[in-house]
C-alpha cells in the first residue's frame, strides 16, 4: 500500500532522531511531510533541506490536513501534545505515536480521542541510536526494526491495516499486540536487563577500600564490560521508563529472579549436572535467538 | 629482571593457548624454555617452529632442569600433573600455574610441596580469547593482562619477586593477594556475570508459546545482546569453575541480591529521585573504571 491508497499526508510531531528519519524515510513514496518541531530553526532547516515537504509555527495547521499524524515525542510528552492539541484533527484522521511504553498513554488518552471520531493507536519501533537530536537522523534508521502496534478493542480495522501498511513500506517487522502485553514485553527484554546489569554493575564498583577498589578493577574483564553496558544509559531516561511502566518491570523482575535462584540452589545443593545443563539451555536458546534476530551477522 | 638474575630454565606444562603464547612471549629474554605438553606430534611441531628452546617426551627430564615451572593446564588437570609428578622437581624450585581459582589448588597441593623444598606459589593471569588452543597462540596475549599471585605463609620472599618479575617482563599489570581473595574477587568480577547472564536469557527465552517467542525475539536488542553474550560460553566450563569456586560464588550472588532487592524496593516505593541517582551512581563508576581499565579504547 503506497500513498495512493494509505496515507497521502502524514504530520510528524517531533523532528528529533526518530522524526526525522521517519521524514527522510518516506521520501518519494508520494507522501506528503507535514513536519513540526519545537523550535522555528529546526523546522525551517528541515524544509530548507527537503527532509519535510511543509511546515508551520502552529502544529495544529498541519494537523488539521493529515490524515495520520505519527508523534516522535517523549511519552509524557505524547500525552501532553494530545491532550492540548485534541481539537485540531479533523474526523477520521488516524493518530499514533513511538512511545516506548504504551499502557500509560492508552490509560491517559482514553476517552479523548474516540468522542471527536478520531482513531489513536499506538506504536512502538524498536529503533534508535546512542545519539539523539536531528542532526543524527537517516533514511535507513527504521530498516528491519521491529514494530509493535498496540490497537485497542476500538480501534478501526482499516485503520489498523493501514497503520501497518505505514510501517511495512518502510521494510519494518510489524507485529500486533495489545498494550499490557507490549508493556510486559520490554520490562522483560529491555527494562528489567537494564536494572540487572545496574546492580550487577554497583555489586561490583562500589567498593569500600582503594586497595580493594584497584583489585575490582583489574578483576573485571570482557565479560562486566559487556554484561554492565547499558548501566552507562541516560539516567534520567531509565527513571521515567521504570516510572511509566512500573508495575510490568516488578513483574519480569519476579520471573528473572526465579531464574536466579533455580540455578542458585543447584549450586547450594551441588548439582553440577543440573547448572551445566542450564548453560547449555541458556547457550542454545540465546543462539536460536541470535540467528533470527541478525540472521547476517551470524 | 631479565633471565640473569630471575629464571634461566622455565618449563611450561600444557602448550595450549595460554602456554604456547607464555613460550612465545619469553623468546629473546635469556629464558631457556623447555615445554611439554600431552601430544608429542604438537611438542615436535612448537620445537620445529622455535615456540619452545627444548622437549622431552617424559615431561620430568624437564621439570628436573627448571628453576621455574608454569603449569597451563585446566584447575582440575594442575592438581593432577603436580600430584603424579611431584618428586621430579629439584629442591630450590619454583612451581606456578595459570588456573582461574586458586583455594581449590592450594587446598589440594598444601603439604605436597613444601616437605620437599619446592616453592608452590599459585598465579592467574587474566588472558584468554574465545579461542583455544596452540594454533590460536600469540606473543602479545599477555600484554597489559593483570596477573594476580596468591602467596601463602610458606611462600620464600625471593621467590615471590621473581615471580612477579617473570610476569612484569612481560609487561603485565601484577597484584599480590591471598588465595581466597582472589577467590571472591573473580566471583564478584566475572563468575556471578555469568550466573545473571544466563538466569536473564532464560527468563526472557525460555518461553511457553510460538507466538510469545516470536514477540520476545523482536523485542530484544542491543541491550538483551549484550547482557546475554556471555551465556552463550562453553557449559562444560563454567559448570567446573562454579563447583570450583561454589563458595564465593554463592557469597557474591548475596551481594548482587543486596544491590537488586534495593532497587527493586525503591521501584515498589516509587522512589524515582533514589532511582536515577543509582542509574547515575551506577554510570559513573562504571565510567571510571572503563577509563582506568582501557584507557585507550576511552
């Protein structure tokens, strides 16, 4: 599904890496970019530059022609634009946005949106760099990411279908799940590894003695280095995912720390049997894994 | 200390990854190197290409001859070769090896050596590569490695700073310290990393349904990857290091939960300013022990 029979004009809020790389992705696919960002200069560079075809200084001229608008804001920022801008989509307009966590945007929208004909639903692309700002953006940042859509029991299926489309063109793996399951999908593979490789990472460092202090740091090899990496994330950043999605990341801390101590007792109770096999499930599923997820790398 | 005043005749036992590449890093040093290892078609080939100065097919010839003797073998194997062939040091030597836990080695040889007039002095240098084996050999491999020694009571003054001299020539980074220290340290640094590893690729992987699968193995990315690497080592391994070091492996594992349980409690609390201060704790000294410990990667 191309423009013709998709989205012919599509609003992107927010013009940061993930706006504007979706702007540059969806150039010459007879789409029309209606881009708006906080600040004046950034929009009119990006216009001057071609990554979007028009602009305004009030979003809500821009939201009033586009048939999907795509929000590329932080989520407490998602639900602040919506709330404030509710008004300006015509009937039948599509909104959906890139936040991260989706359940606290659906509970904080709810009722919103429906009343004026208007159909939200929410999406999250698994994209994304070290970086931010648009001056990292680029045309491929969405090439084989996943994308979970989150449709609620109101959602359109046509809408959906399109949605979907959207993300398709842009040769993303889309997948369809309801909020709650999104929200306990990454406290599993994202936000809970982050504050597990955060104790890890203080279990280790933080240290009482300078001599002591010395040994750890020679003690640790490859193996910290890469289980702590992620400890070195925005702090700011991790504070609000935890905040937002609390109640799923003390969920799949439950279902590690279960793991945890499965092979904690094998140990205790030294079956060394038991914990090689582990290993071995551990190697084995993390392999399957790795072959689908980066079949080029190997 | 070059070979003048340190050891003149070195024997390696074990010419795998870690012995080939010792023998390699001591040519043009005055050191006579005399290796052995089990198959006499690899000990012909290393003395052909000049890896080692001297072999035997009896591994006591050399023993016999050496002031110093590093036993590059697996933990289990180096309680083995010194028990079988104890009587054919001569009194006044040295023995050393490169095993990765050091209280199981002591434990196992105190009162084998010291009767006899032979100085058992136990060492670690931490070097490795995914790869095993003689072919996979290379005379920087211990460039800039940390190499700790564990003395005991026993343990001759003089023969410890030649030791560490041996180990200094190669330009490592050495650091003195008791058995069971060093014992906690790695438990700490390296081998609770892997028990998280693998407890957090199981609770994200191993996995009920088809579908959930598919889901899980799109939602995890670079940071599941990284967290997880480690898991996918050698099981037959880390089976034996755990039960090796059970120990302080299950005393490490109680710190890690410490630092855990106070996150997760602050979570439970919605303390989100104690949060980013742990995230932002965490980072820092991570930091600074990535720009201590690599100070050239940055």
């Amino acid at each position: 599904m191309s423009g013709e029979d998709g989205f012919k004009n599509v609003a992107i809020i927010g013009l940061g890496l993930l706006g504007a790389s979706l702007a540059m992705s969806l150039k010459n696919k007879k789409i029309r970019r209606l881009g708006w960002t906080r600040r004046a200069e950034v929009r009119q560079k990006l216009l001057t530059d071609g990554v979007i075809d028009e602009t305004a200084d009030d979003p809500e001229t821009l939201l009033s022609k586009a048939e999907l608008t795509v929000i590329c804001l932080p989520v407490q920022e998602i639900i602040r634009f919506c709330s404030e801008h509710v008004h300006a989509w015509k009937k039948g307009a599509v909104v959906s946005d890139v936040g991260s966590v989706k359940g606290i945007i659906d509970s904080a929208l709810t009722g919103l949106f429906a009343p004026r004909g208007v159909d939200f639903i929410g999406a999250h692309p698994m994209a994304g760099t070290e970086k931010s700002g648009p001056e990292a953006a680029f045309p491929e940042l969405y090439e084989n990411a996943p994308v979970f859509i989150c449709p609620d029991k109101s959602s359109s299926p046509d809408n959906l279908l399109k949605l979907r489309r959207f993300w398709e063109q842009l040769n993303t793996v889309v997948m369809e799940l309801p909020a709650s399951d999104h929200d306990m999908l990454v406290a599993r593979t994202s936000h809970v590894p982050h504050v597990v490789s955060l104790a890890l990472t203080l279990s280790v460092l933080d240290c009482p003695t300078e001599e002591e202090t010395n040994r750890r740091y020679y003690g640790c090899a490859g193996g910290f280095r890469d289980t702590s990496r992620i400890t070195s994330s925005s702090p700011q950043m991790w504070r609000q995912i935890i905040e937002q999605n609390k109640g799923a990341v003390l969920e799949a801390l439950k279902s590690f720390q279960h793991y945890l101590d499965r092979t904690k007792n094998m140990i205790e109770n030294d079956e060394y049997d038991k914990i090689e096999n582990e290993f071995a499930t551990g190697r084995r599923e993390r392999d399957l894994w790795l072959a689908k997820r980066y079949p080029k790398k190997g």
